[in-house]
C-alpha cells in the first residue's frame, strides 16, 4: 500500500497540511506573546480576532506590533484591517 501513488500523494497533502496547521498555530503563540511584552496583558476578548488571523494577517500583525505603544495600537490596527477586509469585498 505505501507504493501506491494514490497512498504517496495523500500522505504528501497530509503532511502539508499538517505543517501548515503549526505554522499557523506557532504565529499566533508567538505574535501573542509578542503582544503582551509591547503592550502588556491582551484579553480574551483581544485574543479571539487574532485567532482567526490568516498566516499572512499575522505577519503583518507581526511587523506592525513593533510600533505599538500602548494596547489601544492594538485595537486601531485590528480596526483598519476590518476595514480593508470589507472594502475589498465590495
């Protein structure tokens, strides 16, 4: 069964899929505890939007926190994107 190309190219997807799957989940813990060493404590309520970012979301979370002064930054910058999520949708 493992010489199968059918078996070859499930476990090539799966295998994808399963790096990508922690890629994503290493961002966000990452850009998480970025977060609260730059502004201090992110509450839950802050914490779920930023669970949904996409990979490329939370690299330009990533970029942008490190101008961030105080947790309002935070807020502004989660704004705009919602913003230019929904112009791009028109």
């Amino acid at each position: 069964m493992q010489q199968s190309v059918i078996y070859q190219e499930w476990r090539e997807e799966f295998l994808q899929e399963g790096e990508q799957t922690g890629t994503l989940k290493e961002g966000r813990s990452l850009v998480l505890r970025l977060l609260v060493r730059r502004i201090g404590e992110v509450t839950p309520e802050k914490r779920s939007p930023i669970q949904a970012l996409s990979l490329p979301q939370l690299e330009a979370l990533g970029e942008a926190l490190l101008d961030f002064t105080k947790p309002t930054d935070l807020d502004e910058w989660m704004r705009s994107r919602s913003v230019a999520d929904s112009e791009s949708h028109l």
